[in-house]
C-alpha cells in the first residue's frame, strides 16, 4: 500500500465530518491515523476558514459543512465544498447553512 494518498488530512477529515457529524475527535483521529491534538488542529483550521461550524450539544459537540462555500484553491473558486463531498459519495446534508456573523 503506498505512503500517501490523494486527499490531504483537511480533505479526508471534512469527509469523515460529513459523515459523522457528531463523532468526537478521538474517533477523527482514529480515522485518519493521526493524535488527537493533531485531529483538533485540523478542525480547527477547518472551523477557522468557515468550513466547518461547531455546535455544542450537551457535552458533545456536532459539526456542521458548509457545504455553499467555494473551495479555498483560485483554481477551483466555481466549485463548491458540497460539490466536491457529492463528488466523492457523500450525501448532501439535511442541515440547512449555517449564517455566522
């Protein structure tokens, strides 16, 4: 099996995101091989960029994509981060947009 892979960490956890929206980062970490702490930069990063939006539901968290949002590269400005996870089997979520302010 090779040592990398076409997705970048960023990539594979918004994936994962995706698809399990309540998961805790142990279970992000466990998924893409990598600490925890390195799992809760990631989000973070995520989060930060507006990718990603964390709502605390009791003790837990529940993550939310915004999916409208443009992919980050200039090349790739007309598509959208809901069409690149539909792109690749995810499911359109049943979560309307966040708006932040």
């Amino acid at each position: 099996m090779a040592d990398w892979s076409f997705l970048t960490n960023h990539a594979r956890a918004l994936l994962f995101i995706a698809q399990e929206p309540t998961a805790r980062l142990r279970d992000l970490a466990a998924a893409l091989d990598v600490t925890e702490r390195t799992a809760y930069g990631i989000v973070a990063d995520l989060a930060d960029a507006g990718y990603v939006h964390k709502v605390k539901e009791g003790r837990r968290n529940r993550y939310q994509i915004q999916a409208h949002l443009p992919l980050p590269e200039n090349v790739s400005r007309e598509r959208t981060i809901g069409e690149v996870l539909s792109l690749l089997g995810v499911p359109k979520p049943k979560n309307p947009p966040v708006m932040t302010l």
